[in-house]
C-alpha cells in the first residue's frame, strides 16, 4: 500500500479502480438504447440533410429557378453545407463543454429550424446558400455532441452497439430524403423542391425540444463538481429496481475517474492535444477513421450520383428513382451491423471494408471506360447495371462496415477520456468536414471535366486507407483499458493485490500524467 502511495506521490500518477463486478447486461429497449434513438435524430438530420440536396439538382425546376448553375456553382451550393458543418464542429468543444450536451444540442437545433426555413423560402441562389450553411452548422454542432452524450450515458460493454445507432440513423435520413425527391418528382409543381427543403426542420425542432426532457450526462454533470445530480442522472439511465450495488459501484467508479482528470484538466489546452505522442496518436486514431470514410468516396456518390445517372443517359424521373434504391440499401445494411459491430475487432472491419470500396471502384472504372453511354449511340444495359450494382455495393459496404465505425471509434472511452473527449471530438469533426468540403466542391467540376477518370482517385484512396488501417492502427476490442493505454505508450501499471483486495477491485491503473 504504501509503495503505490509513495509511486503516485512522487509520479503525479492518478489511480483508477476497476470493479470486479459483472457488467449488467441491458435488453434493446433499455433507457441509454431509447435515448440513443432519440439523440439518433440528429444523425437523421445529418443523413436528410445531406441527402435532398441529390435529387434537387436532377430536378430541371430547381435548376431552372436558379438559372441552371454551372458546375462550380453546383459544387458551391453542396459544400456549403461541408462549410457550415465545419464551424459548427469547430465550434462543439466550447459549447459542449460549457453549456452541458442537452443544451449544446439543442443549440444546434435552433439554426437547423431557421436553415431550413431560408431553403424553402429561397427568393435567390444567395438565400438557398446562407440556408445551406445554417444547417451545416447546425449538423456540425450536433454530430459533433450527440454521439458524444450517447457513449457516455452507455454501458461500456454496449457503448458500440449504442453508437452504432447513430449511423442507421443517417441511413435512416438519407432513404427519407431520396425518397422524397422520388416524390417531388412526381408532384408537377414549380415549387416541388422546397417541400424537401421544408421537411428537414423537423426532425431538428424534434430533436430540439425532446434533448431537453433527458438527463443530462452524469460524466459531463461530475466534470462540473456537481455530484448530486450525476448520481440522480445516473440511476435515471440505469436503475431498474434491483441492481442498486451496481450502480452505486459504477457511479463511484465514475467519480474516481473523473476526480483525477479533473487534476488535468486545467492545464490541458488545444495544444495538449498534439504535446505527447501518445495524446497524438489518439489523435490519429480518432481522427484518421473519419478522414478514411471522407476519401472512400461516399460523399462523392451520394451528393452526385444522379449526375453519374446522366452520364449513363438516364431521365430525371429514372435518376430519381435509381437514387430512391440506392437509398433504400444503407438502413438494411446499418440494421444488420447492429448485431456484429459488438462481435468483430474494429481493425478487421477498417481493412475489410475500405478493401472491398476499392475493388468496387475499380469495377465501375473498368465499366464507365469499358461501356460509355453516349447520346444517339445504343448503351450496354448489362454493363449499367453493374456499374448501379457497385454503387449500391458501396453504400452496403460504407453502411454496414466503415461508416459506424466512424461513431464508434472517436466515441469510444479507451481512445478519448472525458479529459479530452469534447476538444478531440472537435478537432476530428474539423478534419471529417474539411476533407468532405473539398471532395463536394471539386466533385462536379473533376466529374466534368475527366468522366470517369476521376473514379480512380476512390480506387488509390481506398487502397491507402487499408494499409494504413492494417500496419498502422492498433486494435482495441476485448482490451482492458489498461492494456489499450499501454498501446498509446501513457501509462505505467502496478498491481497489488492485497492493495486490490482491500479496496474491492481486482485491478489498480495508475496512469502518469505527460
């Protein structure tokens, strides 16, 4: 006992007691998973969000009330939204923070009400934009704490499944939004594109108002001393009438952790982050995924898919029915990964999935080289349906694989503790939009301009991106926290058992502080 004392005095070194308890295994309809559904709202923002903006541009109405845009200005009207996004996120380790993750959401939600109205209420291009950026702003802020809030409010050994949900549903948006475009174009109006622009201040005053009726987050709640109201908040998520041991002992457990991160939290600052190589190569961990699904190329097909439509000499009404399909694919692909994110390594996944996005972009280079469509010529029927079949194999592959790990991985307590969760968030959401921001505006202009050519960019990308994930990033499932901080190099661990045995656990970290 008295050696661990003196180490920790001597060290700056900080304990952590791990319990020896069995986890409590929570059912589908338990508390944390409703209120991840719930806060899932702002993934479908993200996905609806996201996805009108693809049938807009095939509808001649909407082209023609803003003068047909040329290519840059096609591009300027989609990454705007990146734009929003990126202040937005940038702006989550503040708001977060300080004003605590309900609030902070529904901050968010307040400009994605008002964005959304200037869309459907565009006079002119300039107004369609500001719009535009408003709620990319508003997805930004919210993407960027609502994960957040879920992983924290989760069991550890649920948190995966949990963050998953985040995913299936901006699939969920995404279909909703294509589909609606299907509609649009079935509706001869000359307004028919601002009911899609219209429909998406829903789910945000949805959201707004409900984040509001939660708990707040008992981590975020022991951050700020207040103890009371983390516990309070705490059984709210967790007490079901007969585990009160466990949740005095996970609460206490809680408490101890975050204790001694509050030693370090003053002097942690934005620089901290990139101070240590082991702070940074968390960084890259949680980051890097994010950069990955950005260079995989999903946002080029869904932004831009029905013009990859007219290039196969396709009509408005079959471009938008085609996009409807493709839509359809990622909530099935989302729904089935619920079952084996948890059962999976994470790197396994990463090397899989951005190994299978190339090979599917080489198939539709080989095919748009191979079989162009071109007007008063006869096109290959069986060679554009393979090229539709590697589209929709993209979004099962991004869907089912990559794009949950993106909520997954940054969410994760063994890559960010609550020290650095909200800064690191921060910094992650800033590289996912800004690489998101350059692939939407330079898109129409490169697909213009080289045809498909410019497919073989996600063929390179997607093959770096396996390397990188297989020799690169360490595997963190089936760890315990101490054996992942061993791999990011910032800790030092004595063990002691009879110091163990006398204060209940089985294990001590001790974590030394850089």
């Amino acid at each position: 006992m008295k050696r661990i004392r003196d180490f920790y005095r001597n060290l700056d070194l900080s304990i952590t007691y791990i319990s020896t308890m069995e986890p409590e295994r929570s059912g589908w309809l338990s508390k944390p998973f409703l209120t991840s559904i719930l806060l899932g709202i702002g993934g479908f923002l993200y996905g609806y969000d996201s996805g009108i903006i693809t049938p807009s541009l095939a509808l001649k109405s909407f082209l023609a009330y803003f003068g047909n845009p040329d290519a840059p200005l096609r591009g300027a009207i989609v990454s705007v939204y990146q734009a929003g996004a990126w202040l937005g996120s940038a702006s989550v380790g503040v708001t977060s923070d300080k004003l605590g993750r309900r609030k902070a959401i529904a901050f968010g939600c307040i400009w994605g009400v008002i964005g959304g109205a200037l869309m459907a209420g565009a006079a002119h291009v300039a107004m369609l934009i500001m719009g535009r950026l408003l709620v990319g702003f508003a997805v930004g802020t919210i993407t960027g704490v609502a994960p957040v809030f879920g992983a924290e409010i989760a069991k550890t050994h649920e948190r995966a499944r949990i963050t998953a949900v985040n995913q299936m549903m901006v699939a969920w948006g995404f279909f909703v939004a294509l589909w609606t475009g299907v509609g649009e174009g079935k509706w001869q109006n000359p307004n028919q594109w601002r009911l899609g622009f219209a429909i998406q201040s829903i789910p945000a005053l949805i959201l707004g108002i409900s984040v509001l009726f939660l708990g707040e987050s008992p981590r975020w709640l022991c951050l700020k001393g207040r103890h009371e109201e983390a516990e309070k908040a705490f059984r709210n998520y967790h007490y079901d009438g007969t585990n009160d041991d466990w949740c005095r002992n996970e609460f206490t457990i809680i408490q101890v952790n975050i204790a001694e991160e509050l030693q370090a939290q003053g002097r942690l600052s934005w620089g901290d982050l990139f101070k240590t190589p082991a702070f940074r190569k968390r960084l890259f961990v949680g980051s890097f995924v994010w950069a990955a699904a950005m260079l995989s190329g999903i946002s080029f097909v869904q932004y831009y898919q029905t013009a990859i439509y007219a290039t196969l000499q396709f009509s408005q009404d079959q471009q938008l029915l085609v996009s409807g399909l493709y839509g359809s694919v990622a909530p099935v692909a989302c729904l089935i990964s619920l079952f084996f994110v948890d059962r999976i390594g994470r790197k396994k996944i990463l090397i899989i999935s951005s190994s299978l996005l190339s090979l599917c972009y080489l198939i539709i280079t080989i095919l748009a080289a191979r079989y162009p469509a071109r007007p008063g010529f006869p096109t290959n029927e069986a060679a554009q349906r393979g090229l539709i079949a590697c589209i929709f194999a993209v979004s099962a592959n991004y869907s089912a694989l990559l794009g949950p790990m993106t909520w997954i991985i940054p969410n994760r307590p063994e890559v960010f503790t609550t020290e650095l969760r909200a800064k690191a968030n921060a910094i992650v959401q800033v590289i996912h939009y800004s690489i998101s921001l350059i692939i939407t505006q330079c898109s129409p202009i490169a697909l213009a301009a080289v045809g498909w050519k410019y497919y073989i960019l996600f063929i390179l990308t997607n093959a770096l991106c396996a390397i990188v994930f297989a020799f690169f990033y360490p595997e963190t499932r089936g760890k315990s926290l101490e054996e992942i901080d061993e791999i990011f190099g910032d800790v030092k661990i004595v063990r002691d058992v009879d110091f163990a045995e006398k204060a209940g656990v089985q294990e001590v970290e001790i974590r030394q502080r850089h």
